[in-house]
C-alpha cells in the first residue's frame, strides 16, 4: 500500500528552524518527482518546493527562498525540508506529496501542523 508518513512539525519560535521528513513505501520513490506543500485555513493550497528524482534540481516559491531547502535520500525512501529563519506566515499544515515517474497517480501525506509564534 502506498504511505506518505509526515514527522518533524510543531510549535517553534520566529527564527528557529525545523526539519520535516516523509518517509515513503509502496511505489517506486526513487523514480518520482517529490513536493512539499503547505495549507491555511481558507486559502489553497500552495508549492513550497519540489525536487527531481535523482536530487540534482531543486525549486522554492519565492517566498522560502533562501530560507528552505528540499532533499532527499532516495536509500531511505525519504525527503525533506530544512526550514529555516522561520516566520509567523510560515505557519501551516505541510503536505508531502509524491508524483511517480508515469504519471498515473498522486500520492499525499496526512499533513503536518507547524506554528511559528511567540
């Protein structure tokens, strides 16, 4: 079965940082484009960052640019993202999200909580 399993959200301070982790089985993760994305209640749900199957090419939305960074280690089946100098508009729920090689499905995680206040 396909699982997409979230660790590493939680309450941290303007300009900390944490590292979220998804951890993947049930497809081919090494071949599959992997996402992040993030949600507020009442606005969509956006891209933070992607990364190719192979870790070589990395994008962000401007607005974690230089802040976040996305990896991956394809023998772990796992991606992350280092997110750092972290800010109140930070705060979301973080969606892994997987995209196989051929396209034919969309895999999500359950969403991970991070709220960055004082």
């Amino acid at each position: 079965q396909v699982q997409l399993v979230e660790s590493g959200g939680g309450l941290v301070q303007p300009g900390g940082s944490l590292r979220l982790s998804c951890r993947a089985s049930g497809f081919t993760f090494g071949s599959s484009l992997m996402r992040w994305y993030r949600q507020t209640p009442g606005n969509e749900r956006e891209l933070v960052a992607s990364i190719n199957s192979a870790g070589s090419v990395s994008n962000y939305a401007d607005s974690v640019k230089g802040r976040f960074t996305i990896s991956r280690d394809n023998a772990k089946n796992t991606v992350y993202l280092q997110m750092n100098s972290l800010k109140p508009e930070d705060t979301a729920v973080y969606y892994c999200n997987a995209v196989p090689y051929f396209g034919l499905n969309v895999y999500w995680g359950q969403g991970t909580q991070v709220t960055v206040s004082s």
